[in-house]
C-alpha cells in the first residue's frame, strides 16, 4: 500500500460501523460474503436444486441415502446426478454398477450415467482402478471436489445429489462455501452419541447459513423374517428427541436389511424396491420444487433416437431413426422420420434444428458434439417416441 492508500483506509476504519453489507469500501478486513464465494457450475449444466447429504460421523450409511434418495427422485420423474464429494472413501459408482472411466474434451469432464439415467461424477471414474487408495491431502482433495462442480458437463438435471464426507473439514466446508446448496440431509443412526454427532453437523451448518431440511436415521430396526416384528438391534431410537431439541424434521427411518447391502454390493440399488424414502422424496419436492416450465420454450423441435422396432433405442449404436415432433404452444406434432447414419447425427440435428434429443444410451463423445450445437441430450429414456415426448413435456 502506499501513503495514499493506507490514509484512506484509516479513515473508513475510523467510519466503520461493522457491517460489511451495507458498505462499498474496499478495506483490508472486507469479507467476500456468501454469494461471492460461490463457484460457477460448467456452462454447459444447468442445475436446479442441490441437495447435500452429510453425517457427523463415518459408517452411517450416508452413501446408501444418498443413492436410493436419487433413485426415488428419479423414479418421480426428475433428472437426477450424484456428485460424489466422499473423494477418500467414493462408493457410489458401485452401487450403480458403473464400471466405465469418465471421459472428457474441451468442454470438460463428462459425468457417467446409471442404467436409468442418473449422471455420476467420482473420483473413482478417473483412476485406473478403484481398489487404489486416494492419499491425497486435505486441499487437494477439496480442489477436487471443486472442479466436480465447475468442470463436469452435468447437462440438464433437476436435483443433484452430494454425497459429502463425513465430519466438519475442508470438504463439507468446501462444498458449503463453493456449491449453492439448497439444504442439507443429516443422516445418523441409533445411538446414544447421537446428539452430540448431529450438533457438530447443525452448527456448521448454521455457520455457513445452509439450510437443514431434515434428519434420517439409517440401521433404525431389523424386520423378523418369521413375525414381521421390528427389532432394535442397536438400542432404542433417539432420532425423535434429538430432531425435536434441534427443531428438526424426521424425513424417514431405514431398516438394517442384508438383502438391500447385497443389491448395493452388486451395483444394484436402481432395483431395490422400498418406500423407506418415499415420504422423504415427496418433501424434497415440496419445500425444493423444481419448475421445468420456468423458461419454457414456445416452440422447439425434439428428436427421439429409435430402433428397428419403432422404440427408443436402448443403445446409441441400435439407432436408425430420429422421430421428429414440433412443439407449439406445448401442442404437439410428428414431423416426420429421418433415417440416421452414425456419422451424422450431430450434422443432422443441426439441419433440422433439433433443440431437444431423448434417447436410450448415448457415448461420450457424440454427447460432447451435440452439447457444442446447443443441443440438449436426455439419456435413459425408453418406450414408444410419442410416450417420452409427452412424459418430457409434462416434466415426467
């Protein structure tokens, strides 16, 4: 600083009335406020809601909560991505069964995708193997976590997942600071240091101004196979107490099930069928509402990647046709069917002016070149083009 600058800084110290919001001087102890700190996500995602997945402690089950909460959501109709921010310790491609290496190009890095369309980012996608352990320190790994956000090519999603750590260290605490989180889940378990656990997740979460929507409690009961009895193998619940000292809701209790752990152990958890989390997904999408109409479109041309059959084709290379239907004023119409060739998917959509491509499977670098036309590509989708057109129009 020179002579000039320090003066001026004195006096807006001598001025200083200790809020920073309502002052435009730009002094040493300034403090960026939240928004600042804010990272932008990839250009070529669009986010809706964010929801973080946190526990005060490992062995909880959080992983598990955070994957079958996607599928829920998902099963609801919604676009849904999981950014696996548990960098030491990532569990969720396994639980899909995603066995593929993420893949990128100038646009960034590009996500994964489950067998029913849910985009996975983590880090053990980018390492050769997933047995090797991430000895990595604590910047690093929030620096990672970071560029999940900034450099992954999410595409079009309407709730993501973030699967964090557990505790209060650099990456909850980056997270908190980098990713616009729309809440929190606190997920424990029953017993007795319940309380002190969840403290430590809800003061720093109030800290950071982060909204808390609720508390799960996993491993809560075991179910008797022969009476249909509810055991509580590891005591009684405090669940109840501990969310009403907190002013918290209890979005849901998770039994302890081997059957769930073997599905999960073979990449299986699109499959497990439980309404465990169903009252949990229903409340996510009342107080976190996702309005796909927000920015609707008032005519746009959406292509359905087909197969022989006349249905969505499961895999990219089964293509033949594109079905074309134009959308005015949310009227529908098929515009016709245009035979496909591989190599000229991204230059045909062009010359039709496709705005919207619903398909089955799609490759990473197809997916890249449609992004680069502006088009937006939905994978995951199955049935006759007439069912997935109209389930995309009325945001299902």
């Amino acid at each position: 600083m020179n002579q000039e600058e320090i003066k001026n800084e004195e006096d807006n110290q001598e001025e200083c009335t200790g809020s920073c919001s309502s002052c435009s001087a730009n002094c040493s102890s300034r403090k960026p406020s939240k928004e600042e700190l804010l990272e932008p996500a990839n250009k070529h995602s669009r986010i809706r809601r964010v929801i973080g997945i946190v526990s005060g402690k490992g062995g909880v089950g959080k992983s598990f909560v955070t994957s079958y909460l996607s599928v829920n959501m998902n099963r609801k109709g919604y676009q849904t991505a999981i950014l696996d921010a548990d960098v030491t310790g990532p569990s969720i491609p396994k639980s899909f069964g995603i066995q593929k290496k993420a893949k990128g190009n100038e646009l960034g890095i590009f996500p994964e995708y489950s067998n029913n369309g849910t985009g996975i980012m983590s880090v053990n996608l980018l390492i050769d193997n997933e047995e090797t352990p991430v000895v990595w320190r604590g910047p690093v790994i929030a620096a990672t976590v970071k560029q999940f956000w900034t450099e992954v090519v999410w595409g079009n999603v309407d709730y993501m997942f973030v699967d964090m750590p557990p505790g209060t260290g650099d990456v909850p605490l980056t997270v908190f600071q980098s990713i616009p989180l729309d809440g929190i889940i606190i997920v424990t378990s029953p017993q007795e240091l319940v309380s002190m656990i969840v403290k430590k997740a809800v003061n720093m979460a109030n800290a950071m101004d982060i909204p808390i929507l609720g508390i799960i409690e996993n491993y809560s009961y075991v179910t008797c196979n022969c009476c249909g009895e509810k055991m509580s193998v590891f005591g009684d619940s405090h669940v109840e107490e501990v969310a009403k000292d907190f002013g918290m809701k209890v979005l849901g209790k998770l039994p302890l099930d081997p059957s769930v752990a073997t599905m999960v152990d073979k990449g299986q958890v699109e499959s497990i069928e439980g309404d465990w989390l169903q009252e949990t997904a229903d409340f996510i999408e009342e107080v976190c509402p996702v309005d796909r109409n927000e920015e609707a479109v008032r005519s746009m041309k959406i292509a359905v990647a087909t197969q022989k059959d006349g249905q969505v084709a499961a895999k990219f290379k089964d293509i033949c046709n594109l079905s074309v239907f134009a959308v005015e004023q949310q009227a529908v119409s098929q515009a016709g069917e245009i035979s496909y060739k591989n190599e000229e998917m991204t230059d045909l959509c062009k010359q039709e002016n496709i705005d919207i491509l619903l398909c089955g499977g799609i490759g990473q670098e197809i997916l890249g070149k449609m992004m680069e036309q502006h088009i937006m590509v939905i994978p995951g989708q199955q049935g006759t083009p007439a069912q997935v057109v109209s389930a995309f129009l009325n945001n299902q």
